[in-house]
C-alpha cells in the first residue's frame, strides 16, 4: 500500500481528521483517519470486590453513561501522570502508586487513539477537579453489580466493560 496524497480535513481539540489517498494493486482509494493523542483508562478500586465508576453525560449519545475514569494525555505528559492526573481529577482520588496493565486501539480501522490501562486500589480520598465542561458524579460498586449491568446491556462503554472483566478475573484469581 502506497500513500500518494494526504489532507487534513479538520484539526480540533480533541481529534484532527486526515484523508489519505492510498494504492494499492486493486486501485487507489481514501482512508479515513481520526487522528487522536491516546487516552488512559483507570481501574481503581477501594476493595477487590469493589470498582470506582464515574458518571457523566456523553453527548454523541445524548444521555449520561457509567464507566471506568479515563482521559486524553496531555501534551508531554506521560501515560502513568496522565492516569494520576485523571483519576484526581474526576474522583478526587489520589493514587500512591499505579499499575500499568496494557495498552489497546480503541477503533483500529478508523482511529489512532491508543488505550492505556492502569490499576490502583492505593488511593487516599480527596475533592474532585473537573474540567469546565464536565459534570461527574462518582459511586464505588459492588462487581458483581456492574457484572450484571453489562450482562443486561446496561454498561456499553467497551472500555469500561474490559476494565471490569478484568478486575473480575484478577478476583477469581485472588480467591
């Protein structure tokens, strides 16, 4: 596959939004891309049996969604400070310590935004500090309860169910 052409069709806050034109042995056609910096997902939890959730309302979707804490990485900021950062900012927790877990494309075929997981149970309470534009409550569930949220398709964000999954097999590997 060659790239002969490429623009930029939108650059923005959050996203920029690249067409290539690409060939390949079967013609030439446009990709494409949304461009995005990467992002961390926190898994924190007070308890192995327990996970802290954040709700907020999600505008593409036009209503408000349960999920893991998560966020785009600052320019220059590395994943670890910007799961830290993160998780202060939208629970008011402060992590002690943080585990990387993995890393995983959110929507390889269209998107650059690479996940990076982390996990922490060593985390003091603290307040909150949004940014302007979000409006967050934060609530500590049982597992098992959020286990069954996603089971009656109630939880549909992917990357908070991943994060759940694996808490619930870190748990049964505890055990």
């Amino acid at each position: 596959m060659n790239v002969v052409g490429s623009r930029r069709v939108y650059e923005g806050r959050v996203v920029n939004l690249r067409v290539d034109t690409v060939e390949t042995r079967r013609g030439r056609y446009d990709v494409e891309i949304v461009e995005h910096g990467g992002a961390v997902v926190v898994v924190a939890q007070p308890s192995p049996d327990e996970i802290v959730l954040v709700r907020q309302y999600r505008y593409p979707l036009g209503t408000q969604t349960w999920e893991l804490c998560a966020g785009g990485i600052d320019s220059g900021e590395t994943p670890e400070a910007a799961a830290i950062r993160e998780l202060r900012e939208e629970t008011g927790y402060r992590a002690r310590s943080m585990q990387r877990l993995w890393s995983a494309y959110s929507a390889p075929g269209v998107c650059s935004e690479l996940l990076h997981f982390y996990h922490t149970s060593d985390f003091t309470p603290g307040e909150p500090e949004p940014d302007a534009e979000e409006e967050i409550e934060v609530a500590t569930f049982p597992l098992g309860r959020v286990r069954e949220m996603i089971e009656r398709d109630e939880l549909r964000d992917a990357k908070t169910q991943i994060g759940v999954w694996w808490a619930l097999q870190r748990r049964s590997t505890m055990s």
